[in-house]
C-alpha cells in the first residue's frame, strides 16, 4: 500500500474482555480497518463513539499506540 494512502474506519468499536483472564482487547471493524491499514503504511484515522470511562479510554489509547488518528471521535 503506497505511504501517501489516507483512509478512514467509520463506525464500531468494541472490547473483548476475558474475564477469566483478567485481559481485554480493543476491536470493531471500522477500528480493527484503521490499525490493520496503519500497519501496512497508510495514514489512517478512527471516526465513531466511544464512551466517556476508562474502557473509552482503553480503546483511545490502544489506537493512538497503533498511529491511528482519533481526533474526530466523539466521546459521550
């Protein structure tokens, strides 16, 4: 994928939480689309909502880790 491609997940995100476990992992199509796209080299972006607490938080965070632009999530 050429670096100068700019692409956008529009929707869902979600948290798998294992509670067995004790893990989570951040998902959703529109934002699983984003970091996979990040990760073979295209500038990429999440627009959608997600929630004002700490999974919210979660999800803002493993996205910004992964290069992927949130400026335009709401959160509510």
């Amino acid at each position: 994928m050429p670096s100068a491609a700019r692409l956008a997940g529009f929707g869902d995100n979600v948290i798998d939480r294992y509670v067995d476990s004790a893990t989570m992992y951040p998902g959703g199509s529109a934002l699983n689309f984003a970091v996979h796209a990040r990760r073979r080299g295209a500038s990429t972006a999440y627009v959608g909502s997600i929630s004002e607490n700490s999974s919210g938080d979660f999800v803002m965070e493993a996205a910004r880790a992964e290069g992927v632009d949130v400026s335009r999530v709401r959160r509510y």
